[in-house]
C-alpha cells in the first residue's frame, strides 16, 4: 500500500481540480487521478459565468477564449437578442480549462491513470487504478463525469437518466464567424425537449445540440439542417458525442466517506444543460464539507446552494418544452423577464426569480403589448415603440 492521502480525487475536470485547488490550499495531502494525459478535449460548449471564476484568487484570462456581449434565444423565425452587461459570460476550451485550473492546485496528480475500483472503509477508502495500484486515503471525490465508474463502484445514481449531446468544433468562414464572434445562440423548437446551440470561441464555433430521448440519428441530422441554415457546414468535422446527466434529486450523491461531484452527482442544470458552475461550485463543497470535519453536511449543501435551483429548473423546463411557443412570446420576449435572465446567467439570481418575473410581470407585459399595438395602428411603428420604451425603461 502506498502512502496515505487526506483526499483522493478521481477526474481532472472542473469539478476535480475546484476540490484539489481549495483543499490543498488549506494544505491537505492530495492526489487528483485523471485517465486522460492533458491537455485533452473535452465536448463541451464551454459557456462560463465570469462570476464563478471570482471565487478563484488567480485570473482566467490567459484560457479565456471570448467575452460575450449579448446573448440570443431563437424560436422558428422568432430572434430575441439582449445585452450582456460587463461580458458576465466567458468561453473557455475545456482542455486549457481544466489544465490551467489543475497547474494552479496543490496537488499531486497522476495523468493517464484510471481508476478500476473503489472500496470503502470505516475509516478511509481505497482506490485500486487499473494498474493494480491500491491507493489509500481518508475521503474519496468522484469527478469523473456522467458515466461515473466510481459512483458505480460505490452503488451511488444506479438509476441515473441521461440525455444526449452531439459537438462540432466548426471552423467557418470568416463572414460567419464574426456574425456569432460575441453572441452565444440558444435555438429551441427543433429537437424535442432539446436545444440546439452557437458558441463563439477564439478562431471557431462550438456548435451542439442536446436531447431528452431523441430517435435514433434524429441528433445529427437536426444538427445539419438546423447549423446549414445559419451557414455554417459541419460537413467532415468531427462530431463528438457525450452524456448529459439529468438532474435528480432524490438519488444520494455522498458516502460517509465519498463525495459526487459535477456530472457525477448529476448537477448539470435541468433547463440549459450548463455544467460547469455547478461543477465548480459542488467541487468547494465537497473540500469545505471535509475540511469542515462535517462530511455528512455535503448533500445539504448541495441541496441548499444547488439542488433548490435545479428543481425550479425541472419545473421552467417542463412549461417551456410543454408550451414553447408561448412560453418564448410571454418569457423570453417579456423584457422584464430577459432582465432577470442576464442576471441568472452572471450567478446572481436562480430560478426562482425568473419563474417570479414570469408570472408576477405576465399582466403589465400583456397590458404594454396591447397598448402598443393600438398606438401602433394609429400612429405607425414609432408610436408602437414609444409606448414600449417609456414602460420598459422603469
């Protein structure tokens, strides 16, 4: 048996390095096992809060593809676009990413090692790599994404759901690229309970599309014909396909001595499959939950920090996909909606304000609507727009 580590940590993902950087900051011995050699891709659409990152004493910059301005939801010919105050959402590559956070934990991490098995103790765990390699330590952290080979070792999610995803990393025509160089594109109405999205990074697109049962090549044929219509060709890039885990909560995600984390505990956001804050976020949970000496708070944490939001998320996701059509006219059209929605973006308000402004707004929205159309059919399209401004504006 080699020596003894305060944590191991399987995975080097968001989730995994968050965990080593604030535990070994605190100076606990650990060691963060990843399968892959890095830097390796990771399929990912790489959409960021900025915020998530201030928590970090260290700037991103340097992994940083783009800022964006603006963000835009589309609905068939339907285009809503709105601002982005301070770029409050960065890009990022998932292989410079997660490096990067890696280069900056204190830890001992061991590359192109996978772990095989785990076991669990009164006092501790043990990690077995598929080298035959027994590694022991006091606490275990599964990062090790949506298929969790040590969620499975330890019988934690048997029953988890998942969702499919299909990314290209397209390389486009000059043209194309600067009309999406800082305005992420969220495109509904074409797959089933499913989205199809336009990132920008640095020198290219990722471009995806995520589903809840979709038939069989129904993914990726929905991704050509949906990307051929804004121009751009996925024809012989590679395509990378990858599990999107949904979000329950009623499966445990801890052991009194083992941690999920990220897609592993299955904390993936229910409404717009973003991962990587609550990746982050679940990683310095589950360090504050043993540094604590209170391991068994973590799955309160979670469920108080990140759980309660997931479950409004369950619910804004089945009246959206129930009812899309209206539920983009009456949300994502209602300015006092896209608001607040720039703010659950940036990490400063959850789901709970955005289904509040829906509905508490809903009357005043429609009120506006039908006043503006009036004035619109007497004094034209400037009057319209007058009314709108001077309610809007409040």
């Amino acid at each position: 048996m080699n020596k003894k580590f305060d944590a191991i940590i399987v995975g080097g993902g968001p989730a995994g390095g968050t965990a080593a950087y604030f535990l070994g900051q605190a100076g606990m011995r650990v060691l963060v096992l990843e399968k892959e050699t890095l830097p390796r891709y990771k399929a990912c659409g790489g959409g960021i809060s900025a915020r998530v990152l201030e928590q970090f004493p260290f700037s991103f910059d340097s992994v940083i593809e783009s800022k964006v301005n603006s963000i835009s939801y589309v609905l068939g010919k339907h285009n809503v676009t709105f601002p982005l105050p301070n770029q409050s959402i960065c890009m990022v590559m998932r292989d410079k990413f997660d490096s990067y956070l890696l280069e900056h934990a204190q830890a001992e991490i061991r590359q192109g090692v996978a772990a095989r098995a785990v076991e669990e103790k009164e006092d501790g765990v043990i990690v077995e790599t598929a080298e035959g390699e027994r590694i022991e330590g006091d606490y275990l952290i599964a990062a090790d994404g949506a298929n969790s080979l040590t969620a499975r070792s330890l019988g934690l999610r048997p029953k988890k759901l998942m969702a499919g995803a299909i990314e290209v990393e397209a390389s486009v025509p000059a043209h194309v690229f600067t009309r999406f160089a800082d305005k992420p594109m969220f495109i509904f109405g074409e797959v089933k309970t499913g989205y199809l999205w336009i990132f920008p990074k640095s020198d290219h697109l990722s471009v995806g599309i995520g589903a809840l049962n979709p038939g069989p090549g129904a993914l990726q044929s929905t991704l050509e014909r949906v990307m051929a219509r804004f121009d751009i060709s996925i024809e012989g890039q590679p395509r990378k396909g990858h599990p999107l885990p949904v979000y329950d909560h009623r499966e445990p995600i801890n052991t009194p001595r083992a941690f999920l984390v990220g897609d592993a505990a299955g904390l993936v956001d229910p409404f717009s499959g973003e991962g990587i804050r609550f990746a982050i976020k679940s990683g310095r949970l589950a360090a504050e939950a043993i540094l604590s000496g209170h391991p068994e708070r973590y799955a309160v944490s979670v469920d108080r920090k990140i759980g309660r939001n997931h479950r409004l998320a369950v619910t804004m996701t089945n009246i959206f996909y129930n009812h899309p059509r209206s539920s983009f006219q009456l949300g994502v059209r209602n300015p006092f909606v896209t608001r607040v929605l720039v703010d659950m973006l940036a990490d400063q308000v959850g789901y709970g304000r955005v289904l509040a402004h829906i509905f508490g707004t809903l009357p005043l929205f429609l009120l506006t609507e039908t006043a503006a159309g009036l004035s619109g059919l007497v004094g034209g399209r400037k009057a319209a727009e007058k009314v709108r401004e001077s309610v809007y504006s409040i």
